[in-house]
C-alpha cells in the first residue's frame, strides 16, 4: 500500500523528534581499564609525567584567557571601518561581535550534550580547529576588504570555536572537584576576565606594527595554538572517582549517604521525611536526565534569573567608557584607566564570591545549592542598589562613587559567571554540566545582543545634537532612561530567584512544594487519574493504559 503524503510527514517528524531526544540524552562515560591506565599520564602514551587533577587549573585558565580575547573586541571596530569604508563612522564592525556574541551562546547550548559525550579534549581539538579557520577567513576578508567575510569568519565561526571551548574546561573541573565546585568554576571563567584585560592592549600595538589582516592572522595562531596545547591536559575523572571523600556527583562517600542513594533512587519522599538526618550530609543533587532538568521549574527560574543578573553588567562593559566622559567630562585617558580596573574587579569577582559559596559550605555546613543560591541574591540586591542610586550620583557629579558603584557592579557580575556553574552542577548534577551551561549562556547572548540594542535604541532617541553634547547634563536623560527598565529587569530577576528551589524535598516532591528554612510554606499537588480499567481504542485495537 503506497504511503500518503501525511504519513510521510508524520514519518519524517518522529524521525526528527527521535533524533533530538537522542541527542539531549546523556549517559555517564564508562572508561575502559586501558583508558584510565592512560590517562594517569599527562601525554597518555609517554608515561614519563604523571597527570594530577590540579593541572587542570592551569590549562582551564590558558583556555579562557584566549576565549576572552572576544571582550576586546570593540579595538578592532574602528580599524576595520576605516580600512573597509574609509570612516570609523560607518558601524558596520561592531556587527561581528554581536554574530560571536549570538553564535557564542547558541553553540554552547547546542554542543553541550555532544561535549558531554565526546569529551572535553575532543570538544577543544573541534573548537580550536574552527576558531583557527575563522581568523584564517577573516584576516582574507580583510585583506580583500570584505565585511562579510569578517562577519562569517570571526562572527559565525569565531563564535563558535570560543562558545565550544569555553564550556569545555568548566564541564571536566566540576567533575574533577566535587570538593572545591565554586574554586574550580571561579578559577576557570577567571582566566576570561583577565583575558579582556591583557588582549585588548595587544591588539592596538599590533595594528600599528602590522596590517589588519596580518594580525588576525597573527592572533589566531597564537589563540589556537595555546588553546590546542592546553586540550592536552583536558579529560574526565575515572570511573568511581573520589576527591576529599565526595564522588563525581559530590556525595559523601559514606554508608549514611549510601542508604540516601537507594531512597532518593527509589523516590520514596516519606522514607526522607521520617529520616531527616540523612538530608544535611548530601550535596549532591538529584538524579535527573538532562531533559528533565532543562523542563524543570527550577532551571527556567534559574534561566531567568541570569538574564537579570548579566543584563546590566553586560551594557555597562560596553559603554563605561563613554559614561566616565559623557557623563562626568572625563578625559579618554582616565576613561581607559576606569575601564582596565573595571577589569580586575570582573576577575576578583569571578574568583572570590564562588569561593565564598565553598567556603560557607565547608565551614557552616549550609546546603550547596543554597548556598550559591544566597550569592545570586547578593549579586542581585547589589545590582538593584547600584542602578536606583545612580541618578542621584549623576546628578550631584559624584564621579568617584560612580567609580566606586561601577566596580562593584561589574565584581557581583563576574561572580554571577563564576558561581552559575558550580550552581548547576549542585542543582542538576556533573553529567548535565556541560548541556545547562551551555544552555543558560545563551540568556547572556540574548541580553548581549537584545539588550545592547535596546540600550542603543532608547539611547539614541534621548542623546543631545552635536552641537549641544558639551553641555553639562546633555546626556543625563539617554542614560537615566535605560536605569529605568533595566532596573525592573533586575526586580524581576530577585523574583525569579526566589522561586528557584534549593531544599531536597520539596525538589523531590510531586507536584509544586516550596519550603523556606525547611518549612513547608506551600505544596501544589498534581492532580491524579484514577484507574477506572482498561478502555478500547476501536480505532487501534489497543488497550492503552490511562
């Protein structure tokens, strides 16, 4: 019997779905006995240097140092549309940081469950190698003065060579630190801070020994060439992998924890409730596919919750330069001076607030997901703070608490990167890591991007003419008109927040729970349907369980 057109369809989407499933389902890594001979070694086959877990920190941080050359992207802005335009005020450059900035995020989120079961070393040795072709493509474009070509070189498949390596060093650390999550993720995306920092006064030297296109070209082989030399140290614990007595999914290995394990496998709740003394010495989070965890509640809270606490830091990376001189008459000197410090306070706040989480962890005893939890509320209220006072600072020309708020902003910024890791990691568990990383980063690509353009649209509405930009004031409103809505964001964020979940029995829990301090404040349980026997699908000839 010929198969209709319909049937066709229905063929091909069942086909589709099933591959999507297959592809965000990840299962643990099993490690053959030769596999995990190998890999105590450091170069697998030569046996002449041990591997030991800490080396990773080092690779991690070289990784991200060269992910975070995509910061100073905005040197290369005016370069570019002189040499392609003949005038730095064609706009056309900025463009390529946002298509990274977008491609950043999407691969992160689409790789992340293929990196998860590929490898870290894998995912680099792919990323880099892309990264590498993208330079190549764009320092030709350049040379053959092709906007587009930059767009797809650096914007498409830049982004994507740095997107992919930038989740891979923070997927193996959390698995090779179950005892030190929040030092091992603050110490990773730390490297990216500094590498804004550092890249963006390489590149203007660069620029004036060379042409354009030679120092792409220049870049992106000393970029994939240190990326790919630090894939050498990336690769994932052994199996039944131990560290300060927690296992990869940071249980205590302990009888106490063992009898844990089989009721939180058997998802008996009351069997928890009546033992109560079992739940403080877990950290670890439930078990949970990766499809479960990205439809959960608690991640769509956290989702949200994100966006909120990038949003801001992100516009304020990109224009705190023209804030200290339009804002406060500053020269472009002293503008450059507030931004390179700015930078050390991304890197101090990336470093130090995930590591206070660990610390309060280990000395309080505080559960691991609340505890990260409390320093997204700390990075939140500071953010809202910051944002309601800034007016008032503006208006009485307080230019040094404006420096003073800045930086503080941009430390609880870069600890919102450096703790959202460990946070997923204790929320969902080490082999989701990867894909919920990936995934989430994509709310700091939206408000890159959606947000930036934003900023500019209401900017540009409210900016003084040309001939009026040097009055005192002249551009209070086209920036006190963005604090507005960003501040609304940044309450909505606080909300969200809230609603994220971070006790163990009211995740368990059917249905909605939600507890504060261990108690109970609410339980929305889901409606149940009877079993009222079984019911014939005539059209089938089934009996389909109700």
């Amino acid at each position: 019997m010929p198969i209709t057109v319909d049937e066709s369809e229905q063929k091909s989407s069942n086909i589709l779905v099933r591959l999507l499933v297959r592809h965000w389902t990840v299962k643990p890594n099993e490690k053959t006995a030769a596999r995990e001979e190998r890999e105590k070694y450091l170069f697998l086959y030569w046996k002449a240097v041990p591997f030991n877990r800490w080396m990773l920190f080092i690779s991690s941080f070289l990784i991200q140092f060269c992910c975070g050359s995509l910061y100073s992207w905005s040197n290369f802005n005016a370069p570019i549309d002189i040499l392609i335009y003949g005038t730095k005020t064609a706009n056309k450059a900025p463009n390529t940081f946002y298509i990274a900035v977008g491609m950043f995020g999407t691969t992160a989120m689409i790789m992340g469950p293929w990196l998860e079961r590929h490898g870290p070393r894998r995912g680099l040795l792919l990323g880099s190698t892309v990264f590498g072709i993208g330079q190549g493509i764009a320092a030709l474009s350049l040379y053959k003065k092709s906007i587009a070509g930059v767009y797809v070189g650096y914007g498409v498949l830049g982004g994507f060579g740095l997107g992919l390596n930038y989740i891979s060093p923070v997927s193996a650390l959390q698995k090779y630190f179950p005892d030190y999550r929040g030092v091992a993720s603050g110490f990773a995306v730390a490297g990216f801070g500094a590498g804004s920092i550092v890249w963006s006064k390489v590149y203007l030297p660069l620029i004036d020994r060379y042409h354009l296109a030679e120092t792409f070209a220049i870049l992106g082989a000393v970029l994939t060439g240190a990326m790919l030399f630090a894939a050498i140290f990336m690769r994932t614990p052994p199996n039944d992998f131990t560290a300060g007595g927690l296992n990869v999914r940071g249980e205590k290995v302990s009888q106490k924890d063992i009898e844990l394990d089989k009721v939180l496998e058997e998802g008996n709740v009351k069997d928890l409730e009546q033992n109560k003394s079992l739940a403080p010495v877990v950290g670890a989070p439930i078990v949970m596919t990766l499809i479960q965890s990205i439809f959960s509640p608690d991640f769509f809270f956290m989702y949200l919750m994100f966006f909120a606490n990038q949003l801001f830091g992100l516009v304020a990376l990109s224009r705190l330069a023209n804030m200290a001189q339009d804002l406060f008459g500053q020269t472009r000197s002293e503008a450059a001076n507030v931004v390179s410090i700015n930078g050390v306070f991304n890197c101090l706040g990336r470093l130090l607030l995930p590591m206070s989480a660990d610390l309060a962890i280990k000395t309080l005893r505080v559960n691991p997901p609340f505890a990260r939890k409390l320093i997204f509320y700390f990075n939140l209220t500071i953010q809202v703070v910051i944002v309601a006072v800034l007016p008032s600072l503006i208006k009485s020309n307080n230019y040094g608490g404006f420096r003073a708020v800045m930086w503080l902003l941009t430390f609880a910024y870069g600890g919102g990167f450096g703790t959202i890791p460990c946070f997923l990691t204790d929320m969902f568990g080490p082999y989701n890591i990867g894909a919920l990383h990936g995934m989430i980063l994509t709310a700091w690509s939206i408000g890159g991007v959606g947000g930036g353009l934003g900023f500019t649209s209401i900017f540009d509405r409210h900016k003084p003419s040309t001939q009026n930009a040097s009055v005192p004031g002249a551009f209070d409103k086209a920036y006190e008109s963005n604090f507005k809505w960003i501040l609304g964001v940044l309450i909505f964020g606080l909300v969200m927040l809230f609603f994220v979940r971070t006790d163990l029995l009211d995740r368990m829990s059917s249905g909605w729970r939600y507890s504060i301090f261990g108690k109970k404040i609410v339980h929305l349980k889901r409606k149940e349907v009877p079993d009222s026997g079984k019911v014939i699908d005539h059209q089938n000839g089934t009996s389909p369980k109700l």
